[in-house]
C-alpha cells in the first residue's frame, strides 16, 4: 500500500513538472522605435501605412505616432510579469498531521521560506509535537522538539506562490518512556500554496516522512491549515 502510494506521488511530481517545463509562460509585445530613439512597447491598436501608428501601453495609455517618424515596427516573445514578487514567507500550521496506521500525530510548526530564485526556495521549520512511530519491531510513542530544513521546488516559476515539490531533513530529540533520544528522518511533499497581493498565505500538501532514528518508520505527513504572510 505504501509502495503504491509513493509511487503515485513521484508520478504525479515528474509529470507537473514535465507539464510546465515544456509549457511556454510568454506572451506578444509590440515594439515601435523611433527615430529618436525612444522604444514604444505595448499593444497596436492601428496601423495606417503612410499616415500613422497607434500603440496602446501596458497601463492603458494610447500614443499616435507619425510615420515618418518611426524607424521600425517588430512583435517580440517577453516572459509573463510574475503574478506575485514576494519572495519571504512565514507560516503558521496548527493542523500538520503524521498519519501512521490511522493514528494521528499532531504537530505545531512555524515554517520560514524564501525564495533563491523563481524555481527555488529555502525553508526551516521548528516543530513541536506528539509522535506514534512503529515498525514490525518496536514501537515508540513521545515528545519531540527538532526542526526541518530543505528546499521548495517550484516548477511554475512563481518564486513562493503556486505548486511545489518539497524536501527536507529533519533531526530533533525525543522524549520517550523517561528517556532522551536522538531522532532524525528525511521528507518529501508535493502541495499547493496561494500567496496573495496583500501578504495573506495558505497552503496544503502531502507526502511522506521516513525516519530512520531511533527506528525506521514510514509515515504519510498530511500539512492542512497552514495560514502565513508573505513579503
């Protein structure tokens, strides 16, 4: 069932990502210089060719030019403005939950990203919570404190707004049956995060968690809930 699950996953991740690589984020733009030397870029409305040129900008002006003032006239690709330029983020999740044979573990994060570049994000996230850990061996149950640090993928090319493919490792200490210990584990999740122009965030994903200290266990990691702002 495990097996199945993950390997759904990676399908799903490698086939987003191969979408939107092959997906062009371009779009036209006009182009008029002048004889003087100023480039007029936008939206032509009007040609008239022994007359005049009428270009519309981005942000509704309309400029009418004489031809014989104009050198040439050219449509060019240009890369899409981004949809949203904030590239620092800060979550709150109450509601990160560890699915391990039905049991829930609940756990309270505080999640910081930031943006490298448009594909790439960093992100560490001090964590707190309970922990059922099991395997056909030994089962451990106990506080945990630690933290995950990792990176964001982000295949649309929207810095810290749309699809991601996240991983991460984490370590920490736990609590358990009166004694310390140490525990570390890696992760990978894919998920969705909306970043909106006043700075409020939310996001969602799911994946997997896989600990290999103090015992090897696989969890499914579901982070529901997460309410953040973003600058």
């Amino acid at each position: 069932m495990k097996k199945n699950c993950i390997s759904i996953m990676l399908v799903i991740a490698l086939f987003a990502s191969f979408a939107t690589f092959v997906s062009a984020q371009e779009e036209t733009v006009d182009i008029v210089k002048l004889k003087n030397g100023s480039i007029i870029k936008g939206k032509i409305l009007e040609i008239r060719p022994q007359e005049h040129v009428k270009i519309e900008l981005r942000d509704g002006s309309i400029f009418v030019f004489k031809m014989e003032e104009v050198e040439s006239i050219t449509r060019e690709q240009v890369k899409k403005q981004e949809s949203n330029d904030k590239k620092n983020v800060i979550f709150f999740n109450p509601v990160q939950l560890g699915v391990s044979l039905a049991l829930g573990m609940p756990d309270f994060t505080i999640e910081f990203q930031r943006a490298i570049n448009r594909y790439l994000s960093v992100y560490a996230t001090p964590e707190v919570g309970l922990i059922d850990l099991n395997n056909d061996l030994k089962k451990i149950e106990g506080l945990v404190v630690g933290s995950t640090i990792g990176f964001y993928l982000m295949p649309l090319g929207e810095y810290i707004n749309g699809f991601y493919i996240r991983a991460g490792v984490f370590y920490g200490l736990l609590d358990w049956d009166l004694y310390a210990d140490n525990i570390f584990a890696i992760e990978g999740l894919v998920g969705y995060q909306a970043i909106f122009r006043s700075g409020f965030s939310l996001s969602f994903g799911a994946g997997v968690r896989f600990y290999t200290l103090p015992i090897y266990s696989l969890n499914f990691a579901l982070e529901l809930a997460k309410i953040g702002y973003a600058w």
